[in-house]
C-alpha cells in the first residue's frame, strides 16, 4: 500500500463528496459534506460523524449516508467502497494518504442497495458453484495426520485469506454482473484442489471452472493481483487452474 | 433422513453459530441461521492468535489434565469445572477436525501441525494459521455450511436481525421475530428450539477490539424476557491493542506468543526513539513483576499492570501507551508466524514493527458473561440455548488467550445434539400456534413505529458515546463502588433521555438509524448488569479489580453471578461454582504452577 506524503499542515476540514442513491429505484446523486478534521481519521470515522449530524456542507439537513462496516481491521471485507476512483476498504482508507475532496462511490459491478451498499451475494453464489470446501466424511472424531509441506501450505494460507470482498471483480474488465465467476473462485478452486483431501474432488472443481463463464472468460488484465487488498496471488492462481484445466481436458479426451 | 420436520433456529453465524449450523444439517435436520452481516464477515475473522488443544507434541508433558487446569486456574476459580474439563478433552479432536476441513494450520519441519505458546501456560498449545487464525477457521466452517445450504438444509437469512423471542403462555421458547435490515419488515419464525450464538457486547463500551454488529443487543432482549445474565460484570480488557478513532484495533497475544517483550523506558520522561534507549535503561516490568510467566501472564494481570504503569506517569511519553517490541526477532520469521498481525499495526498506524516497537494500550476486548447455561448450554428458558461468547460458561473470572475460540467450537458442538434431543421430545402448540406469533409481532412493530414516529431532541449518537465513556472509565479495569454507583445513575439518566431521541433518517430503506436504536435500547440494560454485578461483587478476582478490596474472597463471592430482568432494574442472586474437580488456591503468577499447587 502506497502511503502519500503527509501535508505538514494539516487540513482543518475533511471534505466529502458521496455517490448516494435512496433507493435501487432511484437515480445515483452526488452530496457533498465537510467534517472538521482530526488526526488519525479514517473513512469510517469521517462516516460516523455525518452520520451523527446528517448536515451536508450547505448546510442543509439531510438523510445519513449508509454503508456497511464490521470488524474495522480489514479482514472481514464488509466495508469496501470505491475511495477516489478505487475499490477498497473504508477501514483502512487513512485521510492523512487521500487527497481532498475524498469522492465515495458504491461498488459498481454489484446491484446498488443505498447510498454506499452494494449487493455481493452473487459472490458466495460463485463459490457455491465452483464447490469450494473440501468434501470430508463427517465431523466424528477421525486420527488422521495428514502431513504438508510447510511452503504448500504457505501457499495455501495466502489463497485462505480471501476475504471475499470484491476488489478484484470490481477491477476484472471480464466481470459485468453475474455471469464470469471471477479471480476469487478461481483462487478458492487453487486453495482446495492443493489441499491432500480436497484433492479428492479436484474433477469436480475444474469441471466447475471450464464451464461457460468460467476461467476462459479471464482476459489476461492482471488487475485483480493489483487490487486485492490481502495480496493473493490471484493471477498465479489462474494460471495454475488453466494448466490444471488443460490437462485434465487433455486427459478426458484422451480417455474418451 | 429422519428429521420430523424438525426446525432449529441459529442468531449469529460465527464460529459458534455455524458449529451447530454444521453438526444439526449433519444429523439431517432443518436449520435457519440468521446473521446480521453475510456469516463469513462475522467477528470470529478477528480472532487473530490460534487455538487450544493440549496434544502434547512438543514432547513438554502437557496433558488435556493440564490444559484444563490453566483454565479454571487462569479463570481464578470462578468457572464451573466439568464444562471447561469436557471442552479441555474435546480440544484435540477440535483441532484435527479442522485440520481435515482444509484450515492451513502452520506445519513442523516433519509436515505435522506445529503450535505455539500462549498466555498463562507454559506449554506450546495453540495452533495457529499464520496470524489470523479465527478468519481460516470460520471459512471452514462457513464452507461446510455452504455445502448443507445447497442440499437445502440450512436456509440463511443474512442481513437479518432478531428482535426476540417468541415465548408461549408457559415460558417456552417456539421461536423468534427478525427483522429484515433493508426493509425493516418484522417476521416471525417458528423454531422447536434457538441457539443463540451472538459473540460479545464490546459496544456497550464505545470503543473496544470487537465488530461494530457486537452489541449484545438480541442477548439483551433474552434477558429482558426472562433469560438469566451471568457473570456480567467479568470484562476482559486485553492488554495489548492499537487506540484508533473508530475502535480499539487489537495487537494479538501470539505476539508476546511468539517473544515479544513489553517494556517502558526505565526514566520517567526519556523521550529518546525506542532504538536509541539502551537495554539497561527499559524496564521489562512484566518480566520483573513476574518472573515465572513473563510477558504471557494472563490478560487481566498484563493489563492491569500496563495500566499501573501508565497511571504512574510511567507511560511512553507520558502518555497512556508502551512498547511491544518484536524488533530482536528475524524479520522472516515475524512475516511467517505474524505477518497479518504486523500488516494491521502498519496499516493503520504508520510503522513497521519488524523495526519499530509498538506502541499499545489495554482495550475492551471479550466478556466473560453471558446468559446463564447448564453443562448442555440450555438456558434456563426451555427451549433456549446459548453458545459461544454469548454464554458465560468455562472462563469463569478471565479467559486465556487461544480459548475462545475452542470454546466457541465446543459450545456449538455441545448446544446442537442438546437442542435436537430437546425438539424431538417436544409437544408442538398446534392450533394455539399463530396466536402467540401475531402477538409477539405486534409488539414488536409498535415499538418500531413509536421509534419511527417521536421525534425529540436527543441524539442516539451521542447517548452511545457518553455510554461507552462511562462504562470504558468506569467499569473496566480498575473499578471503585462510588463511580459504580455514579455510573448506574448515568445509566439512568441515558435510558430517561433515550424516551426523547428521534431517528434522524427519513429514508427507512435500508436505514442504519433504528437498528441504532434498537441495539441502543437493549445496551443500556446490559450495561446496567455489568455494572451493578461489579457493584454488589465487593472483592478482586480475575478481570475484575477493585482497590478497596484487593484480595479474592472464596468465602463471600466464590458463586456466580445472576442477574433477571424486572421492570426496575436488574434483580441479582448468586449460584454456588462446581469446584468439584480442583480445589481453589492462589492465583500467583510470579511463580511456576507447582509451587503455586503446593502452597
């Protein structure tokens, strides 16, 4: 993360321009609003205090802006935005590193609940499709000791983190809507089909993928490694998958 | 599969919550899991450290014997045993069983899972996934759960929020009303049984480690209709998190896990750079205070000592902060045992702790309370249990590090067989049924509506504010009877002026206002248990600490607390601790554990 020079003096007023829309019926407006600056401000902060006293920098009362936010420490991915111009989480969005006026937009890939609330179940749809969890017996008690390599693992770990916020939709070119299942299924496909059990069910996974609007659908951008805010080698991961696809395409038809 | 047509109702779909999701779907039954926020953003994601299970591979003699014995004596004694003995034994299988759901646990050379140290024991214990183990083990389970919801037997309802239960003329739960965030429509669903699995109530402090959806808000509202609340008063402040604006962000204990130090310059005022301040001239005070444990005594022991330490002028700066320091250990090994940990301080601090010391301060992190259950996590309302944070079992007067969350795994393991043998057993309402439904509906919509319509000039806002200031200031770390009695009063006067606030949304669509609200209201009569349990408990033990009376008193207070709601206040009585397992001795941290055992 690339942090912007500080100013030497800081701004006394943090100035806010905010993409709102009242309704999924309604047209999208931009309101501005002005909040006196403090340091170590984030963007939930700011929010919180327009929040409290919902008056734009008119100095006309109006609705309060509405987004969501929960754990605040950038892990549970609830809070993404589009935070001048890009997509990432409020939380961690420091005004110190923003350039004024700092411009908030929803998401724009995901159906527009309000305000600054996007719709990002068809994400967890995605997973469902691509079968990502590793198919085991039961929860009973089991002795088992699978043994890994901790550099698997490693690699493993990195795809785990994926906090399913959207970033890397958001920036995918290929991705409109709800068709392409995008960068992070892709990554939940790698970080199971590495896993000893949940190699089990590899065929299913990659039978998953090379469905239409499955891995074929990546154009190749690499914006998604840009913007996934948890660094997951996602391009890796597509790569990895195509591969893995190829072969077992090559194999099918070998067989068959 | 035989199900009768059984329905389990789940609220909060954390690691407690989907354990029970997990283990009913796998026994065939119908399960309605309801979640503020879609479940895999709920707030296990911030467990950060790892989890508990005695396995004993390190060749160091540690037992399941042993890891209970921590915990009820970590504890001080106010745990019910046979529970935290049951969760101690189950806590191995816990561990293998994610391991085979896919969580990648960090391995040994040989490939096997590898484990590291924790506070108050002196074995390695924990298991871990890098630093953010709680995330990797909710989205196993929250993938084991995706799987039953795509074979249709668990329906999520995300995004969704109960108000309360729905109780029959007997005081027999029969299910919930929830309400729908974007709509604000009220819903009521019938369930043979509900689990309650809603994690903690940190925001009844303003500001602390947890979620921003961690109000304890549908907990309250089962108190209010007559669950019993246990143990209120017992509040971990955990000694090391990162003061933000927006919440207290939290710096794990696998850093000290993993041989950070907690120092302060030895010279009151020294406000030289931390690299430029000579060995000699720090003061290790954990080390020196308690030599035996160090730096991983338990959280209310660090925290209070920290807070000493500040309170002494003695602080970085002067100010209410010192160092965690992690800069003498090789900069690979931190980023592969501790990297998501150190990104979070670089983040939203600004340094990087590989080269910096830390700089942190004691925050509101985990409540020992909860709703009172038995051994098989019933609450005393038939039909009702509880599990995870919400309940007040195991960590008696303060939780160990690395045990919440396989005592979250465990309660939902334990809750779900109890709630389907409960279900089986039961005899349905039948043509009474809709009756109590509409009237529990009603009233729920009324007190939206009245909510929704007065208008007046207080801010729900700012009550909130000055709440969580009170209780931070007040009802933490150290406590003393006159600001007890003095916060209660505030309290009072918050609940008169909450009669006069208005919701300052005229676009109830997806408005974020009355939920506010609503979680405000049910906040406020918490807080309230929590505070007057500290009131009327006249003695130190565990986390919570009062100076006009330092010492634990087994003879008057060695019983847990409980707390019922009436319409004036929340009236206390006080249960006997099962201690039938391990007699009762001095917490004493200064020295190792068989001293303390032979005394």
């Amino acid at each position: 993360m690339s942090a912007h020079p500080r100013t030497t003096t800081p701004p006394k007023t943090v100035e806010i321009h905010i993409r709102r829309r009242a309704n999924p019926d309604s047209p999208q407006y931009w309101e501005q609003f002005e909040i006196p600056y403090r340091p170590n401000l984030n963007i939930i902060s700011c929010l919180m205090e327009i929040q409290k006293n919902p008056v734009n920098k008119a100095g006309e009362r109006t609705t309060p802006p509405v987004w969501h936010m929960n754990c605040l420490e950038q892990v549970c991915g609830i809070c993404t935005m589009i935070i001048n111009g890009r997509a990432r989480q409020s939380c961690s969005a420091l005004v110190d590193n923003l350039e004024q006026p700092i411009r908030l937009e929803p998401m724009s890939k995901f159906p527009n609940v309000r305000d600054l609330i996007v719709d990002r179940s068809q994400m967890f749809d995605h997973l469902k499709r691509v079968d990502a969890m590793v198919e085991f017996d039961g929860t009973y008690h089991l002795v088992t000791r699978p043994r890994m390599i901790q550099d698997d693992v490693q690699e493993r770990y990195a795809y785990s983190r994926c906090m399913t916020c959207g970033c890397c939709l958001e920036a995918c070119p290929q991705y409109e809507g709800d068709h392409y299942i995008g960068p992070q299924a892709i990554a939940q496909v790698r970080l199971f089909n590495m896993h000893p059990s949940g190699a089990m069910n590899r065929t299913d996974r990659l039978e998953g993928i090379m469905q239409e609007d499955g891995i074929t659908n990546c154009g190749n951008a690499q914006n998604c490694v840009k913007a996934c805010p948890m660094n997951i080698p996602l391009t890796r991961a597509i790569y990895e998958e195509n591969r893995e696809t190829v072969l077992h395409g090559l194999l099918g038809w070998l067989k068959g | 599969m035989a199900s009768n047509g059984m329905k389990i109702a789940i609220v909060g779909g954390g690691l407690a919550g989907l354990a029970a999701a997990m283990k009913i779907a796998e026994a065939g039954h119908a399960v309605d899991l309801f979640s503020v926020v879609p479940v895999k953003r709920s707030h296990s994601v911030c467990a950060q450290g790892a989890i508990n299970g005695a396995v004993n591979t390190k060749g160091e003699g540690d037992s399941t014997w042993e890891h209970f014995d921590d915990t009820v004596y970590g504890g001080d004694f106010l745990a019910d045993q046979p529970p935290a003995k049951a969760m101690c034994e189950m806590a191995p299988s816990i561990i293998y069983l994610f391991d085979r759901m896919g969580v990648p646990f960090s391995r040994t050379n040989e490939g096997l899972l590898d484990f590291r140290r924790f506070g108050g024991t002196k074995h390695h214990r924990t298991a871990f996934a890098g630093a953010s183990t709680g995330q990797q083990l909710l989205y196993a389970l929250d993938e084991q759960v995706r799987r039953f919801e795509v074979q249709g037997k668990v329906r999520k309802f995300e995004h969704w929020e109960m108000m309360s239960l729905v109780l029959d003329d007997h005081q027999v739960c029969r299910g919930l009303i929830a309400m729908d965030l974007q709509t604000l429509e009220l819903k009521a669903f019938p369930a043979d049984a509900v689990i309650m699995a809603t994690g903690g109530p940190g925001l009844i402090f303003g500001k602390s480690t947890n979620s921003m959806v961690c109000t304890g808000s549908a907990v309250s509202a089962c108190y209010q209709q007559g669950a019993r609340y246990a143990n209120g008063e017992f509040i971990q402040v955990h000694p090391t998190s990162i003061p933000g604006e927006d919440k207290l962000r939290l710096m794990s204990e696998s850093a000290r896990g993993e041989g950070g130090r907690v120092w302060v310059p030895r010279n009151k005022g020294d406000v030289r750079p931390p690299s430029s301040i000579p060995e000699k001239e720090r003061l290790y005070f954990l080390e020196e205070q308690y030599p035996a444990y160090g730096n991983l005594v338990p959280r209310d022991i660090a925290t209070r000592a920290i807070f000493q330490v500040c309170l002494e002028g003695m602080g970085i700066g002067g100010q209410n902060q010192v160092y965690l320091d992690l800069t003498h250990i090789p900069a690979e090994t931190l980023d592969r045992k501790l990297g998501a940990i150190l990104e979070i301080y670089e983040m939203f601090v600004g340094d990087d702790p590989r080269h910096v010391p830390m700089r942190i301060f004691p925050g509101v992190h985990y409540s020992m309370g909860g709703l009172w259950v038995d051994y098989n996590q019933r609450t005393n309302i038939p039909g009702l249990l509880a599990a995870g944070e919400c309940d007040f079992s195991i960590h008696g007067a303060n939780r160990l590090g690395a045990n919440s969350l396989v005592s979250c795994v465990y309660g939902g393991f334990i809750a779900a067989p109890a709630a389907i043998e409960y279900a089986k057993n039961l005899q349905r309402n039948g043509a009474d049924g809709s009756r109590i439904y509409d009237q529990e509906l009603k009233l729920q919509q009324e007190i939206n509506d009245k909510l929704i319509k007065q208008s007046g000039d207080e801010n729900q806002y700012v009550l909130h504010q000055e709440m969580g200031k009170w209780m931070t200031d007040n009802v933490t770390v150290v406590r003393y009877n006159d600001r007890l009695k003095e916060t209660d009063k505030k309290l009072l006067e918050l609940m008169d002026r909450y009669k006069r606030i208005s919701i300052n949304d005229s676009n109830l669509w997806a408005t974020m206002a009355l939920p506010h609200a609503r979680h405000l209201a049910n906040m406020l009569e918490l807080a309230r248990v929590i505070t007057l349990g500290a009131l009327n408990r006249n003695e130190s033990r565990g986390a919570h600490f009062k100076p006009e009376f330092p010492d634990r008193d087994d003879e008057n207070f060695l019983k847990t607390t409980i707390a019922e709601y009436s319409g004036e206040g929340p009236v206390f009585s006080y249960l006997p601790v099962d201690i039938s397992l391990i007699k009762p001795r001095k917490r004493d941290y200064s020295k190792g554990k068989t001293e303390t055992a032979k005394v």
